[in-house]
C-alpha cells in the first residue's frame, strides 16, 4: 500500500476514475443485456436492416477486448507488490521506491532462490528416491502408509521451496477414496498445493518422465499415452476402473484443461463427470499480491515460469474443500459439470465463463458460430419478423 501511495502521489496527470476501480479490469463498458431482449427492443415487426447493428457492436467489443482472452493474461492489481508486474497505475517511481525494490531484487535472487533451488531439489530427488523404494515392497497396508509418508512429505518440501502459505478450510470435506477431485487451474503448482494436505492418484500424460516412474511404483495412478487422448472412452474406462475401487486414493482432475488466470473458472470439460462416483470439488484462490501464481504457457516456457515464481515474495492461497456432489436423476454429465463449476466460482470469488478454455489456442469452432445463428434465426421466427 505504501508503494501505491508513493506512485500516485508522483503521478502528475489525474488518473481515470475507471483506472482506478480496482472491478474495472475493462477498457470498454459492455451492455450485458442478453441478446434475446435486445433483439426483442430493436424491433417488434419485419427485420431491419438496423438489427444488424447490434451485432456490429457485439464484434467491436469482442475486437476491442474479448471476454477470454485476457483471462490469459495475468490479473491486474491492485497496489505494486515490487516484482516486475505492475498496475495500469504505475507511471512514476520514486527514488526511494527505486532504492527498496533494487534491495528486494537482491534478496530475492541472492538469498531466497538458492535456498528454494536447493530444497527444490531436495523435495525432487527424494520423492524419486523415496517413491522407489517404496515401490519395491509387496502391495500391503504398510506400503500404502509408507508411500503416503513419502509423497505428503516431499509435497510439503516442495512448497516450503515455494515459500507457500496456504490456509485449508472446510477440511471435513475433504476428497475420499474411491473419489474424484476436482478443482480450478491457475499453475502447474495446483496439484503441488493439493498434495500438501492429502494424497492423490494423478491422471498422467507422460509429461514427467522420471517423476512419474517413480510415484507409480508406490501407488497407483492412471496412465495414458498423449496419442491416446483423443479415444475417450479408453480413458473413462480406466478412470471407471480406478473409482470402483474404493482401496484406491481419490483421483485429481482439472477439468478446465488449461490454466486461466485466477480470476475465473471456465468451461469444465464433461469426461470426468461421465465416469459416476462422487465428485468434491475444491476451490483454489491465489493472492497475487505476494507472487503471480498463473501459468501463461503459450507466453512462457515452463522453466522460465519456475524461475518467476521461485523469485516472488511468496505463494500465498486459500484452499476450500466443499461438500461431496453427485449426479442428480435426469442430469446429463454436461449440466453435471456446470453445477460443480458454479459451485466452485461461487466459493472462491472468480467469475464463471461458459467458454471453452481450449480457446487459448484455437480458433471458435464453427459449430458454436452456427448455434448462435441458429438462436438468431429462431429468434426472428418466434417474434413474427419472418412470415
């Protein structure tokens, strides 16, 4: 707070009223009436050609600033907290300002990343060394205890490398066996913030290599080769497989299938919520103010990311485990889905988007375009503007 009140006192030029709105994360102000109404106020009789000027302002404020898109990016804040990123308000530093953040560049860099490097390390080739050894004895209680120890006790490792501060609520409701999790994704660190207060099978890809070849001789998880992502009804049945079982750790999901920015949940993606079982969900909320805990993957390598976040003040989070949901009668795994995703926006403050976060990377398909003309056209239909 103090870093803000010295940028704003050293700012000559009176800033916007709407830049200073720490809620105005938009340039543009949107008209958030549906398209139902607005199209039923532009006209009551035959279509006009002036109907189409709603969707050229709908186009425009997508050109503008898309509703998705900057949820890639990281989330503004509020005050400096002395890292690199900053505010829309920072225009002006001070010399004393200058003289503490220099000062904090050294402690961070000198002092807290070779002591984070170092226990990253430590945490890293213990859990491979551990998880090994483990992995070596019968299939039995004491294995299941042993294998436990391990991976709760190098995940907390890891997030003391981290400097993680992370305060667990509602911890009644936490995953059971035989369950599914699923939670929000904002960093690759998630699951790492997770493990620290419990034990997950992880659904792997074949990303990690030595990591993962070694977690898998001490406990079960599922595998899949990534050219085996697209048969899905391969996968379900092996996550089917593992929930049966109600021996076997509850499994962890992130169902948006991509990291959004800490500031929204979007799309939950419907393969988790077809296998059955019981569902908790957990809601994950970072406090940037201390270190930007979001992944901008098609921004930043995964190294470099490290490299940001082990030179942060701290990662700082709140960790919400919420009752247990299960499939209602006459629900779908699509309104499943979307259930559990409100659920989880309502509990950790973010904002729900319907949107798919695959968009990160591809283009809209062409058959949400036609839905929406569809919509459109049905919508003409239903108000006489078509004989």
């Amino acid at each position: 707070q103090w870093a803000t009140i010295r940028i704003e006192k050293g700012v000559k030029k009176p800033q916007p009223e709407m830049l200073k709105t720490p809620a105005a994360n938009g340039i543009i102000e949107r008209d958030r009436t549906p398209m139902e109404k607005e199209i039923a106020h532009l006209h009551q009789a035959d279509f006009e050609f002036s109907d189409i000027f709603y969707f050229c302002r709908k186009g425009f404020e997508a050109i503008v600033e898309d509703e998705v898109t900057q949820r890639f990016s990281s989330e503004e804040l509020v005050s400096w907290n002395l890292l690199t990123r900053t505010n829309v308000n920072f225009h002006y530093v001070s010399l004393r300002l200058t003289v503490v953040w220099v000062v904090g560049v050294v402690v961070r860099y000198c002092f807290l990343l070779p002591l984070r490097i170092t226990l990253a390390a430590i945490g890293i080739s213990s859990m491979i060394v551990g998880t090994t050894m483990v992995g070596q004895l019968p299939n039995s209680s004491v294995k299941n205890y042993l294998s436990e120890v391990v991976h709760l006790t190098c995940s907390r490792i890891l997030v003391r490398a981290l400097s993680g501060t992370i305060r667990y609520h509602n911890k009644e409701n936490k995953p059971q066996k035989g369950g599914i999790c699923v939670a929000n994704h904002t960093s690759p660190i998630d699951a790492i913030i997770l493990t620290n207060d419990g034990c997950y099978a992880m659904v792997h890809g074949g990303l990690m290599g030595v990591i993962q070849r070694a977690t898998v001789k001490a406990c079960p998880h599922v595998w899949f080769e990534r050219s085996e992502i697209k048969d899905r009804h391969l996968v379900t049945k092996r996550l089917r497989e593992h929930v049966v079982d109600k021996s076997k750790l509850p499994i962890l999901i992130f169902p948006e299938g991509t990291c959004i920015n800490n500031t929204s949940v979007m799309m939950f993606k419907k393969g988790s919520f077809e296998i059955g079982g019981t569902i908790y969900p957990v809601a994950i909320k970072y406090d940037p103010q201390f270190g930007d805990a979001f992944w901008n993957s098609s921004k930043y390598n995964i190294v470099s990311y490290l490299l940001r976040i082990m030179t942060s003040w701290a990662i700082v989070c709140n960790v919400w485990y919420m009752p247990p949901m299960v499939r209602e009668e006459g629900e779908d795994a699509v309104q499943f889905a979307n259930r559990v995703r409100s659920a989880i926006a309502r509990q950790g403050g973010l904002t729900e988007l319907p949107w798919d976060g695959g968009l990160k990377r591809a283009k809209v398909k062409d058959t949400f375009k036609e839905e929406q003309q569809k919509n459109y056209s049905k919508m003409l239909v239903r108000n006489g503007s078509i004989g």
